[in-house]
C-alpha cells in the first residue's frame, strides 16, 4: 500500500513520513484521523517471521501479534547515528514462533511466546505480564519475568555480568563480581524440559523439573576469558520437590534444596552440600572430586554408588547396582544389602551388610560382621584381610564359617531344649521363646518372633514377620533393625501401657505394620511405620513417614514427619513442622502447629486452637469448633459446618453445604462457590446462619 491509497491532503497522508516496501514510518507526533485508524489496521498483526532493530522500530508501535519469529537486533553500527538505548513494543500480546532479543526490549503487555525465547548476554528483557513459554528458554541477559510461570522446553540460566576491562585484578575475582543476581523469575513453577543454572538465581516457587538437572559455574556463552574466570554458582530453590531425570552439582556451586525428595535418574555430586529430604534415587549415586555431602534421609539407590568424597548416609539400607568406596572412613551403618558388586579400596565400617548379590573385593582388611552371603567371588588383595564369621555362602556353594546353624522351619525354644540352640544363627521360618534363653549369635528370624519368657537377643537384626513381646516379659534388642510385619510390645488391653518390656531400641530402622511402643523405649533410628501407630510420649527424631493411623497423646516430638498415609488423631500439644500431606482425616482435639501441612485428604475436624497456615484444600468435610488459622484454605470437597467465629480469607469454593451455628460469624470474603452454586463475591464478607437458609 502507497500513499497513493489515502485521500490526498488528508491527516493520514501528513502522518505518514516514509513508505518503504510496504513498511510505513509513522510519526507519532501528528494526530490520527479516522482513515488513518482503517490503515493502520495492516499493522496491528504480523504474518511470517519479523526482524525490528533499533532503525525501523518506530513503524511497529502499533503491533499486538507476530505468527512467526521475532528478532529484536541492533542497527546498524556503521551509521553515524544515534539509536534508541530500548526497543518497546507496547501493545504486542502474541508470539507464534520463538523470541530472539539480542537488545534491550520492553513488551508490557506480551503474554505468551510459541516457541523459544532467548535472551543475549548483551541485552535485557522486561515482559511483566508473560505466562508461559512453549518452547526451550535461554537466559543471558538481565530478565523481569514476574509471571512466568511455566517452560515447557528446556530452561538454561546464564550470568549475565562481566568485567569492566581485561585488566580486573585477583581481587576482584575472589570476591565473584558476577554473583549478582540478574533474572527475576518468582512464579516459575515448573520446568518440563532440563533446568542448566549457571548463575546466581532464587527460584521460590520451582516444584518439578520435567528432565534433569544441572548446576556448575558461572558461564556466559561465547566469553572464553570470562568462563576462565568463572565462580561457583548459588541456587535457591525452596520448594523443589522432585527431579525426573539425573540431578547434578558441580564445580564449587552452592544450592539450597531443603524439599527435594526424588530424583529419577543419577545424582552427581562434586561440591559440597545438603539434600536433607532426599529419600529415594531411582538411577545411581555418585559423590565425587572429595565433596562434604551429607544424605540424611536416604535409604534406597537403585543403580550403582561411587563414593570418592566425605558423604553421611546414615539410613542408607539398600544399594541395587554396585558399590565403590575410594575413601578413607566411610561409614554406612545400616546398609544391609548390595545388590552388585562391592569394592572396598579404604577402611570401611558396614557393620550390618548382610548379603553382596556378585563380586566382593577388598584392598583393606575390612570386619564384616554380619555378612552371610555373596553371590560371585571374593577378590582379597595383599595386605588386605577378610573377616566375616558367619559367611555361609560363595557363588551358590557353602562356605565354612564357625558355629553357624541354620534352622529350616519353625522352632519353639523351651526349658528342655534351651542349651542346644546356644549357636542358633538364623531361623527359617517362626520362633517362639517359652523360657528364659541367650541366644548370642542369632541375626535373622524370617518369620514371626513370639518372645514368651525373657530373651537376651544381641545380635538379632531382622524379623521378617511380626514381633511380639508378651506382657511382663523383657526382651534384649540392641540391634534390631527392622521387622517386617507388626510390632507390639508387651502388648495389653489396658489403657495404660507397660514399662520396661524392652528397656532400648537404638537401631530400630522400619516396621512394616502397626506399632505398639511402650512407654520409656526410646527408638531414635525409627524412620518408617508401614501400619498405624499410637505413641504417647518421647522423641522420634528420625520418623517421616507413617503408612496407616497415627495418634498422638502427650507430649510427642516428630521434627522429620513428612507424610501420614492414614488419619491423624491430635490428643496433645503437638508442632509437626515438616509435615506436608496427610492422605485421611485429621482431628485436632489439643493445640496444634503444622506450618507447612498443604493437603488433608478426608475431614478436617478441629476442635482447639490450630495454626495451619498452608493449608489449600481438604478432600471431604471442615468443622471448626475452636479458633483455627487457616488463611491458604482455597477449596473443601465436602460441606462446611462452622461453630466458632472463623476467618477464612482465601476460600473460594465449598462443595458441599454450608452452616454456620446460630449467633456465631464468619468471615468469608472470596467465596464464590456453594454446593455447586455460583454467588457473588465478596457477598460473605461477615456471614452468619441466615445467610445460607437453603444450603
């Protein structure tokens, strides 16, 4: 279109100062009459790729949509001309393809790129209102994303700082003059892609990384002077719960993860640092390049563990590949089983290691205290020395082993058989204990132990089936470990529970049905209850996970609790401060603290004054009788019945009814949904009973 087109001598035409191939220059200074309005029509949206450079971006003010790229350049240098320090484009909403900046630009009002964006080191990107990315993001420039909060490709972070000259001093290295942090990114939620971070960054609301991920130095692509110079990179990342694919650190980096609990893949770690929520990898593990690492809460790796670093794996029971140690003084103190072969190069205390499923090679004269089998063939270097007195079995045939027995089925052990079974190692099947007995090399017991008459049992590790300790009866369990099915000492039917059934429990790891404690027996190593458990008083440091029906009376300390897969049943002041799930019902009959509980999966019933102010959703029925801060609740699956004055500023929906007890108020002032109804917002912002007549 040409000037030819507009009405000649109108305000149009004066507006228009150049036609170049169809592009116009408008000039923004003159007043836009109606035809003009028809005109600019043509370039409100953009179809195919577009390129806008500091020279032409004043013809583009007026655009809201680009189908195909958009590179953001910079003009021509060679001109002799002064150029904007900033390209905006105020009214652009919509990019179809990708998004390359390669200079400063502002889009306000930009909401969503189809494909990739990316960032150059030189320039700087401000997108207010951008929600979602569908592509892959690099970042290497300074980036305002305040609303982004989804990647759908692959996410790489790059800083963005570098030196005033090529003669910056040592000094000013050593003090990471590229640590700032430039990308502003608060609502990322979620990466699907990989997550590569070489820069500083707080990302506070990142909760799933769809790939894996990386963490290493500063870098900055195509700076080779700059990466020579580079420092360690520093990540916060507070609510980062899982990582589907391998997870890695390296070269000096500092990340904070304090709720990662998964990682898919392989974790490679060479830098020093915490994961204290980690509990399971489903690939390999590896500590490398001497790196201090401290695991607190991990117990399964399914590949393979190589340890050439400082490493604290103090639950770590399960290896499903092989084992390397290349250390001095690695302790692993309840690993029990590798399911590959094992190297041991330095000292090494694997006190409880019970089976090696191939090859065992030692180069240091290592105590296997508890090892009875190994599935390939044992390689002893010189100087080195085996010491596994109750080894029974290499590659699939006997091995000799002083004072082993092994009984096959279920065995009774009574006043006339007592003194026979004094070198009992191992029980097949069930053992009953109906008189007094020390049984000082028995390890194992595969299926139920019944302890009828006092049982000093110092070496016992594993019950495969349930543990019962009769009533008055004490039972010596020094280094029990697990015990597979249920676990009930002294157990009664009276209300008050025994004392000095089993004075100590200091190695107890897992139950895997309910558990019975008793007063005054502490169990400091407990870590999971498959099945329900009632406890009544005392500390359980180590307990994050209970699989059925928890109920708490007095005062009882649960600092690692994470998840209750059952009901939860509050009798006493309780503060579960990692607790974030409970799958059943929670009923708060004593004060309360649970500062991060996110989800109740059945009712919520609270009867005393509870704080739980992350609390979103409740999958069935509320009653509040007492004062409860619940200021996150958004969503209640079931009804709501309300008999104390309550504020509940976030709830937006109720699926059920809604009562509130006569002369009793609440505050409810974004709820928009009840019993499938809509109601305006706003409505109940001081509720009462005659406000909900019908539902």
């Amino acid at each position: 279109m040409g000037l030819g087109a507009l009405p000649p001598g109108s305000d149009a035409e004066a507006a228009l100062s150049v036609v170049l191939g169809g592009a116009v220059v408008i000039d923004p200074r003159k007043k836009l009459s109606s035809d003009f309005r028809r005109f600019r029509r043509l370039f409100m949206k953009h179809t195919g790729d577009l390129e806008i450079s500091t020279e032409n971006c004043v013809q583009f003010f007026l655009l809201e949509e680009v189908t195909g790229n958009l590179t953001i350049a910079v003009g021509d240098q060679a001109k002799n001309q002064t150029w904007p320090s900033s390209i905006e484009l105020p009214a652009l909403t919509c990019v179809g393809g990708s998004l390359l900046i390669r200079h400063s630009f502002e889009a306000p009002k930009l909401v969503s790129v189809g494909d990739g964006l990316f960032v150059d080191g030189a320039a700087t990107l401000m997108a207010c209102r951008l929600v979602m990315v569908g592509g892959d993001v690099e970042l290497g420039g300074i980036s305002n994303l305040p609303r982004l909060a989804s990647v759908v490709g692959d996410l790489s972070i790059y800083d963005v700082s570098s030196p005033d000259s090529d003669e910056a001093g040592e000094e000013s290295v050593d003090e990471n003059p590229y640590a700032d942090m430039r990308h502003f990114l608060p609502a990322l939620s979620s990466v699907n892609g990989r997550l590569a971070i070489y820069a500083d960054i707080e990302l506070p609301c990142l909760t799933l990384v769809g790939r894996f991920f990386h963490i290493g130095r500063h870098s900055r692509q195509g700076n080779r002077w700059f990466n020579s110079r580079r420092a360690g990179s520093k990540a916060s990342l507070p609510l980062l719960a899982s990582v589907k694919d391998s997870f890695t650190v390296v070269d000096e980096a500092e990340l904070s993860v304090p709720l990662l609990i998964f990682v898919g893949g392989n974790v490679d770690i060479r830098a020093d640092g915490d994961l204290p929520a980690l509990r399971r990898v489903n690939g390999g593990l590896a500590i490398r390049d001497k790196a201090r690492v401290k695991i607190s809460l991990l117990e399964d790796v399914k590949g393979t563990v190589e340890i050439n670093g400082n490493v604290d794996l103090p639950m770590l029971t399960n290896v499903g590949g092989d084992l390397t140690i290349k250390v001095d003084n690695v302790e692993l103190p309840q690993l029990g089983k590798v399911d590959g072969s094992l190297d041991v190069a330095y000292r090494a205390e694997l006190p409880y290691l019970i089976s090696v499923g191939k090859n065992l090679t030692t180069s240091y004269v290592i105590d296997f205290a508890a090892l009875q089998y190994v599935g390939g063939r044992i390689h002893i270097w010189r100087s080195a020395e085996l010491l596994a007195p109750h080894l029974s079995c290499v590659s699939g045939s006997p091995y000799p082993a002083d004072l082993f027995t092994r009984h096959p089925g279920n065995l009774e052990i009574d006043a006339s058989n007592a003194e026979q079974w004094k070198s009992l190692a191992e029980v097949a099947g069930d053992l009953a204990i109906r008189a007094g007995v020390v049984l000082p090399l028995l390890t194992k017991v595969a299926g139920d132990l019944v302890v009828g008459a006092d049982a000093n049992l110092p070496l016992l590790r594993t019950i495969g089936g349930t543990l019962l300790v009769e009533i008055n009866v004490r039972a010596h369990l020094p280094e029990l470990l697990r015990v597979e099915g249920k676990c009930l000492l002294g157990f009664t039917r009276e209300w008050i529970l025994p004392t000095g059934v089993a004075s100590y429990l200091p190695k107890l790891i897992s139950v895997g049905g309910d558990l019975h404690p008793q007063r005054d027996c502490p169990m400091p190593s407990l870590s999971r209850v498959g099945g329900g458990i009632e406890v009544w008083d005392g500390d359980f440091p180590a307990l994050h996970a209970v699989g059925g029906t928890l109920k708490i009376h007095g005062d009882v300390n649960l600092p690692m609790l994470t998840r209750a897969q059952g009901s939860v049943y509050i009798y006493g002041n309780v503060e579960v401060p990692r607790l974030i799930s409970i799958d059943g019902s929670l009923f708060i009959q004593e004060r309360t603290k649970a500062p991060v509980l996110m989800y109740v999966g059945e009712k919520l019933h609270v009867s005393a004054s509870s704080w739980l102010p992350t609390l979103m959703e409740v999958g069935n029925e509320v009653e509040i009788s007492a004062f409860a801060q619940l200021p996150m609740l958004a969503r209640i699956k079931g009804y709501l019945e309300i008999n104390e004055t309550a504020k509940l500023p976030a709830l937006a929906e109720v699926c059920g009814r809604v009562r509130i007890k006569p002369n009793k108020t609440a505050a409810l002032p974004f709820l928009a949904f009840v019993n499938g109804r809509s109601c305006e917002s706003g409505r109940y912002q001081n509720a009462n009973a005659k406000d909900f007549p019908l539902w």
